[in-house]
C-alpha cells in the first residue's frame, strides 16, 4: 500500500506520519497543536499576574490610601484576552462545555453516524469562530489607526489594539482547530469500521445521520422562511437551541450560531447581526467583576492539592464518627466547610469520593448510601458562597454579586442541616438502605463497625487542620461582607493565601507541590474557567437576540393576560427548571430560562435577589438526577474501577433529590430567609 506522503505528492513528509495524523489536525496543519498549547501558557501565566496585580492594588488601597491606577479597566480587558487565548487549546483537549450524553451514547452505538454528527457540530463551531473573528479584526485594526486608550493621560495610558488584536488572532486560531477536529470527524466517519453493519447490509455507512441532518435542515427552513413575525423566528431558535444542545453542539456554539440566525432574521441585516455577536465578544465580559471566575477556580484547585478537603472531614469524622450516621454527617459538614472557600461542586464531589467513600463503606454503610451522602453534599458548593452559579446569575440578572454571596449563607445551612438530617433518619430507620451502623462498643454483633485504622486525630492536631480553612474563609468571605475586598479581590486575596498555605505545607510533606502539579493547577484553571466565561459570551449574544425580538413584552403580556399570578408564575418556572435539569447542565439552564423570566418578574417587583437563591438550588437539583445527573457520573468517574453501578448511585442520591425539593419550596414560601444574613 503507498503511503499516504506519496498518495498525496509529498516527499517531504516524514515516512512515520500515518492518515490519521494527517487528516486529525496534526498533520494538515502541523504548527496548530503546539502554537494553541503556547497561547494557552501565556494566558495561564496571566492569570497568575492578575492575581499578583489585585492583590498588590488591595494592599495599596487600604493599608496606603494609594489605590494602583487603572487596575480595574486593565483587569476587564485582561479577562477578555486570557479567554480568547485559552480558548483553542480548550477546544483542542475536548474541554468545551457540551451536553455529551446523547452524542457520547450514539459514537459507541453507531460511531459512523456519531462522527458524522460531531462533524456538523464542529463546523457550526468554525461558522461562529469565523464571523466572531470577521467582527473582531476590522475593529482591532481601527483601534490601532484610532489610536484607542484607556487611562488618563499624563497618568498613565494603555492601547486597546493589543488586546483587541489578540482576540481577533485567538479567534482564526480557534476558527482553524474547529475546522481540523471538522476534518478528522470526516475521516472517521468514511474510513473507520469497514466491518460496519450498514456496509454488510449494501447500505451507505452514515445514512442515519445523512437523512436526519437533511430533515433537520428541510423542517429549520420550512419554519424560518423569509417575512416570518419576529416572535415565531426566536421561539424556533430557542426550541432548536433545545435539540441542538441536547444532541451535543457545544453549548456556547448554539447559543451564538442560532442568536446570529436570529438577529439576522429578525432586522434582515447581516451587518447588523455581525455587530451584535462583536459587541457581545469583545464586551459581554470586559469587567473586572468576571475576574472573580479564574481567581475562585484557581483557589478551588489549590486547595485541592493542598488535601484540605481531607484535613476538613479528618476533623469532622473525629469529632461526629461515634453517632449512627456520624460519617454521612461528617461528609456533609466537610463540604459545607469546602464549599465556603471553592465554590464548584465538581470538585467538592472528586474530593470528598476519594475521601469518604472507602471510610463509609468500611464501617458498614452501604456502597449505595455511600457515594449518595457524597453526591448529594457536593452540591453545597454551588449554593454556599463563593458560587460560580450565583456568579453566573449575577451577570445574567444584573445585581450584585456581593449581595448574592450574603443572601445564599442561611439557605445554605439550612440545606446542610437538612442532608445532616435526613442521613441521621435513614441510618435511625432504614437500616437495608443505609447498612448496619453501630457504636464500635455497642455490642459483639460481627456487623458493628471499628475504625480501621484507630483514629490518631488530637485537640491540637484538629486545630492545627483546620487553622487554614478558617484563614481562608475570614479572609474571603469576611473581606466582601465587610467591605473590604470586591469579590473579585477576594479572589485573588483567597488565590494568594491558598498558594502560601499549600507553600507551607509542601514544606513539611514532600510531593505535595512540585513545578508540574503547580503548571497542571495553572492549565486546569484556565480550562474551566474559559469553559464558563465562554458561555457568558454566549449568553449575551443569546440576550441581545431575545432583547431584539420583543419576545420578553410578548411574555409580560401572555403572562399578565393568563392571570397566572406570581407565585403560579415561580410554580411554572420551577417546574420547567426541574424538567430541564434531568437533560442539561445547570449553567445551561440558568442561560436559556433566567432572560427570558426576569421580564415577567421585574412586572411584579421580585427582589432578584432571593429570586436568585431559588434559582440555584433548583437548577442544582438537576445534577443529581437522570438522564445526565452531572455530579453522578463525576461521583463514578472519581470512583474509578469499582462494582458501584450508576443506577446505584443515582438511587442513594435520591433521599437528598427529595430534600432538595422541599427546601426550594420553603424558600419560596419564605423568602425572608434570604434576608437573615443581608
């Protein structure tokens, strides 16, 4: 057979390369994969100066009455730049947020057809990249004829091209990658499996996909056909935004693709949609405000290596252990603590899986009630601040965040107090749920539990534990309520002193902390963190879309015309929210359904704040139950190669599903509860 260098009149290329290298990228385009790995370690050594600038204006501001000038302008238009840095190494590594249980179940089952669809996903991801950047280079190029600043002059002045030029090169970069993950799915889907079934059976390998895409595209032109009303266009999109989603098109490319269709659409203005998307490229996260996402995650990923989740339930096992129900309580009481310094469930259900799982299953729980008492905690770190969520509602609702953090702390307790409750009753009464859990001197019964190892923890060593985490959580969360710190300082204050304890301790125990897991921790943020930022950009293109058509009056209208009533209004939304969760992600969710309700709930005069906490412990409620149940299938992957079934886990999380559910409802019935702390 000839190689693929001579097939393709290239005696230059090296005999080793394969097909696979170059139709995947690695081959067609050579430079692509390292130059993305390049941009994003300059936008991770960003971050990390970001967090030296803040800090370093924090101390100046209140300790000199000298705050560094344009931190706060240089902060907004750093975040935009690291995001579009970032951006294609994420793509690269497949880290883009994407609702992958349909696409994910269909390339094991019907890989061709699986192929052939994530090839349309991936050039609708090229589309988006390729008008982002035919926005962003005409306007980076005036911005450096114009001679844009910003500054004051005579104090100090930065140019704005550079960051805007970033952008737009991030974007072609980003367009590029899109295109070769486009090229190596077509070359999967054509050249893979010559024993498919469908070509045994004389049929074209991928007609499954072929006839659904083209009756997908047949039925979206018979729908979007020219002089519709603006109402029937985006109520289209957004059902289509729906299956799209769900199908598996990373999240953010449908919400700007289908946004983009819409504007266009709805003035008849191609123009005038390009302007939108670049607005909401450049603008939708030029705030400091949105520096609070690196900084948190960077927090959250420190502490993790610096096992301070595990010194957390050390603590708490020692002091709770010798009750029925004790550890469960302890796993609870230990993400509630966790939670208050990171702030993402994601990681809070890694840590405490590895952490209190084998514990519990050793002294006599149930494999099941197990990882449900861990799965059904971890959601505390989306709820208790610091919380990416209430973040994310902030920019959507447009109130402070600050004020998010202080309302969310009481129905945070009472959501732990709650789980500690309801996993004291199941071990109380539901011994075949919960296991045989004694005291270890109850009695001779083979089935009572001991710890294995004795427990060593002391007065002094619990103190010395848990000095860390009180540090950080003073420092964090006592500087925002205090005035101190906006929560984006706090970040970086919580960053800094995370680096300094994990420093400290590295010190005493060698291997905690080396150059490559500190690098690792440093990529790892900027992957999740453009993850989210990304989205927000998506977010607010899908706003302006929405703002465009009416259809927020058109709502405000239907509603006031139904006589629905405000809290018939908060039932209907609750219940979609909780429909919605069993399919999507929990930011999915908040950034399709909380622009188009604010409209109704401003009519009403809702405080947005409580409005908030409601919606995040009800979207929450979706990590935990089926099809998707993120949080679930992070509990199994953490789990690694064990005999726990998903269904199980899914099963011993549903106790806390139910309380889930009645806290909601109690905050909606009281909403003062959100006021205690404000």
């Amino acid at each position: 057979m000839k190689s693929w260098a001579t097939i393709f009149g290239r005696n230059d290329l090296p005999s080793a390369w394969s097909r696979d290298d170059l139709w995947s990228g690695r081959g067609l385009f050579p430079p692509l994969t390292h130059f993305g790995t390049g941009l994003n370690a300059i936008g991770t050594i960003w971050i990390i100066s970001l967090m030296a600038l803040i800090c370093a204006d924090v101390v100046a501001r209140n300790f000199f009455n000298q705050p560094l000038p344009r931190v706060p302008e240089f902060v907004g238009y750093s975040i935009v730049a690291i995001v579009f840095l970032q951006l294609p190494n994420t793509l690269q590594l497949k880290k883009l947020i994407q609702a992958d249980a349909f696409i994910g179940a269909l390339m094991i089952a019907r890989p061709t057809a699986g192929s052939f669809y994530n090839a349309v996903f991936h050039f609708s991801g090229l589309i988006v990249m390729a008008l982002i950047a035919y926005g962003l280079i005409p306007d980076a190029w005036q911005s450096y004829e114009s001679s844009e600043y910003f500054g004051q002059q005579g104090e100090i002045t930065i140019p704005v091209w550079p960051f805007k030029a970033i952008m737009a090169l991030c974007a072609v970069i980003t367009a590029i990658e899109f295109l070769s993950q486009t090229i190596d799915y077509i070359r999967k889907a054509i050249f893979d499996e010559p024993d498919h079934p469908d070509a045994r059976q004389n049929r074209p390998k991928g007609w499954f996909a072929i006839v659904s895409l083209c009756g997908l595209g047949l039925v979206g032109f018979a729908f979007l056909g020219p002089h519709l009303d603006a109402l029937t266009i985006v109520l289209t999109l957004i059902f289509a935004m729906l299956i799209l989603i769900l199908a598996g098109m990373h999240i953010g490319v449908a919400l700007i693709l289908l946004s983009f269709i819409g504007a266009w659409l709805i003035r008849e203005d191609f123009q005038i949609a390009v302007n939108l998307l670049k607005i909401a490229s450049a603008g939708a996260i030029k705030d400091q405000l949105f520096g609070v996402v690196p900084l948190f995650v960077l927090m959250g990923m420190l502490i993790n290596i610096g096992n301070i989740g595990r010194d957390t339930f050390d603590v708490c096992q020692w002091l709770l252990g010798r009750i029925a129900g004790g550890l469960g309580v302890a796993t609870v009481v230990a993400n509630t603590v966790f939670a208050a310094i990171t702030g993402v469930s994601i990681a809070s259900a890694v840590v405490f899986t590895k952490v209190s799982v084998p514990p519990m299953v050793e002294h006599g729980y149930t494999a099941k009630f197990s990882v449900g008492i861990v799965a059904g905690s971890s959601v505390l770190g989306m709820l208790i601040p610091p919380s990416l969520l209430l973040i994310v509602f902030g920019v959507l609702a447009e109130v402070s965040v600050g004020q998010l953090f202080t309302a969310a702390i009481a129905p945070g307790i009472l959501l732990s107090v709650a789980f500690c409750g309801v996993i004291v009753f199941i071990s109380n009464f539901m011994p075949e749920f919960a296991g045989r859990l004694k005291m270890p001197d109850a009695s001779n019964d083979p089935l009572a539990w001991t710890r294995k190892p004795a427990h060593s923890e002391t007065i002094w060593s619990a103190i010395a534990k848990m000095t860390p985490i009180v540090i950080l959580i003073v420092a964090v969360l006592g500087g925002i309520y205090s005035g101190y710190f906006t929560p984006t300082e706090a970040g970086a204050v919580g960053a800094f002193l995370s680096l300094v304890i994990v420093c400290i301790k590295a010190a005493f125990i060698p291997g905690m902390l080396s150059w490559p897991k500190f690098w690792k921790v440093l990529i790892d943020t900027g992957h999740v963190s453009v993850s989210i930022l990304f989205l927000i950009i998506a977010a607010n293109m899908y706003t302006r879309m929405i703002a465009l058509s009416g259809l927020p009056n058109e709502l405000v209208g239907m509603i006031t015309a139904a006589d629905l009533g405000f809290y018939g209004i908060i039932i209907v939304y609750l219940l979609l929210v909780l429909v919605m969760g069993m399919v999507l992600d929990s930011v999915s969710i908040m950034l399709i359904t909380v622009p188009l309700i604010l409209p109704p709930l401003v009519a009403f005069n809702t405080d947005l704040i409580w409005f908030g906490i409601v919606t995040v412990v009800a979207v929450e409620i979706g990590l935990l139950t089926p099809p998707l149940g993120l949080t679930v299938y992070v509990v199994k992957a953490a789990l690694g190669n064990t005999q726990i079934k998903l269904g199980e886990i899914f099963a011993g999380a549903f106790p806390f599903v139910i309380i889930m559910i009645l806290v909601t409802a109690i905050l909606v019935l009281f909403p003062e509860l959100t006021e205690i702390t404000r």
